[in-house]
C-alpha cells in the first residue's frame, strides 16, 4: 500500500551555513560486495511523483578549489602511416625583360 505516502514538491533550507572539517584515518578495508537473499522487482507505477520539482537556497555562495600534481607521464609521441619522399625539379614560365631606370643619373667614384 503506497497510496498515503507523502511526497515533497519543493525543499527549501533555512537556518545558518557553517563549514564542516573531518579528520582521521580509515581503519578497515572495503571488498566487493555481495547479495545475499531474495531478489524482488519495485514497482513505483502507483506512487505520486511531482512533475515539476522546485528547489531554492537561502545562504551565501563560496568557491570551490583544488590543487595537486597528476599521476602518470607522457612519451614522445609515435607517427603511423606511409611516409612520403617529394622532390622535384620545375621551370619557370614566362620572361624577364631589361629594366627601364627613371630618374636623373649620376656618377660615383670609389676611390
């Protein structure tokens, strides 16, 4: 029976920001799960979900950093492909003609 739960359209928060630290050391170690039991199919089909949430803050926003050095390298790069030799010889095309000067002429003497 899932007829009579509540479901929130909207969330909203009041009340004074604070920054939180944690400090410490894990102790323990973390494995691959396993499932032990009964597997079932939720069906959500008959239980109200709003079609349009809204959510709103109410405090003063921060930025957020960080910082570190990356693991690993880069190697010089490799090329694959098919390399290709171009050379060649051209002619020019066309012809060059005597100059023409303009102007007053003079004589220069290197001594």
């Amino acid at each position: 029976m899932t007829g009579n739960i509540s479901v929130p359209s909207s969330a909203a928060f009041t009340g004074t920001e604070d920054d939180v630290s944690v400090s410490g050391t894990a102790t323990g170690s973390v494995s691959q799960p396993s499932f032990t039991g009964t597997g079932v199919r939720l069906v959500t089909g008959n239980i109200p979900v709003p079609s349009s949430y809204t959510a709103t803050f109410t405090g003063t926003e921060g930025d957020v950093s960080a910082s570190g050095t990356p693991n690993g390298s880069v190697s010089q790069p490799t090329f694959t492909g098919t390399k290709a030799q171009i050379s060649g010889t051209t002619t020019a095309t066309g012809e060059v003609s005597q100059p023409t000067f303009t102007g007053t002429s003079k004589t220069v003497t290197v001594s």
